[in-house]
C-alpha cells in the first residue's frame, strides 16, 4: 500500500508510472504490504482464468523471491515502473521484513511531480532471473 500522496499519469518510461504528489524525503516509507489493500496468491489461483485476464493480473504482480508467491499491488503501486538508477530502495524481501514482504523507501529526496521509480531485481523473482 503507498503511504504517500501520489497519482498515476502517462510516463517517458513505460505507460502508466506513479508520480509524487508531495515532497517525500529520503528515508521515508512509500509502500509496504497491506492485507486491506495487496493480496498474496499462488499459481493454483490462476487456473480458473482466461489467458487475458491471466495476463493482464500478472502485468501489476511480482513474485516473492523468498516465499514464491505472487504479490499484488492493489492500490497504484501496481504502476511504479522500473529503473536500473531508481529514486527507491526496496528493503527486506529475503527476510519478510514487513508483513512478509519488504518496504520501499525513498533512497533519496524525491519532489513533487517526479515520477517514483524502482529497481524491480530488488524484490521480483523473475526480475532477479533476467525477466524484466
């Protein structure tokens, strides 16, 4: 779940990205897991769906390299693109730091208007294998 004021607008990256609506100082907490907002699954849930919806699901998830589960974003976090110099830093996924998962930070000051990015290898299984 963000925990910073944001919005979604087209982005010089790719498609959608989510942009800072506030002055974010470095160190500050944008995302971490929420059960009220993100869900976790495993493959056996995308059975029972077409190839479209199973594409456009995966398209906002990344998989946990430590418990192998998917992980779905269910606020705008699913459109934080990614970057090899990202404004981010994502912490603590191989230890389940925070419900499970990891927490982004900002890495650095981040200005309204700018566009948070983040290093998905950090946090992506498939991101960690090449898979970007």
């Amino acid at each position: 779940m963000l925990l910073v004021k944001t919005k979604v607008a087209p982005s010089p990256v790719h498609g959608l990205g989510v942009f800072a609506d506030e002055f974010i100082p470095r160190g500050a907490r944008i995302w971490e897991y929420n059960d009220a907002v993100d869900d976790r699954f495993d493959a056996s849930r995308l059975i029972d769906l077409s190839e479209d919806e199973q594409e456009e699901l995966l398209k906002h998830t990344y998989i946990n390299p430590r418990t192998k589960l998917y992980v779905f974003c269910g606020d705008d976090a699913r459109y934080m693109n990614h970057s090899d110099a990202p404004n981010t830093e994502d912490i603590g996924y191989d230890e389940g730091l925070v419900n499970g998962e990891g927490v982004t930070i900002a890495a650095r000051d981040i200005q309204p208007g700018e566009e948070i990015l983040s290093d998905y290898r950090a946090f992506d299984a498939e991101a960690r294998d090449g898979k970007l």
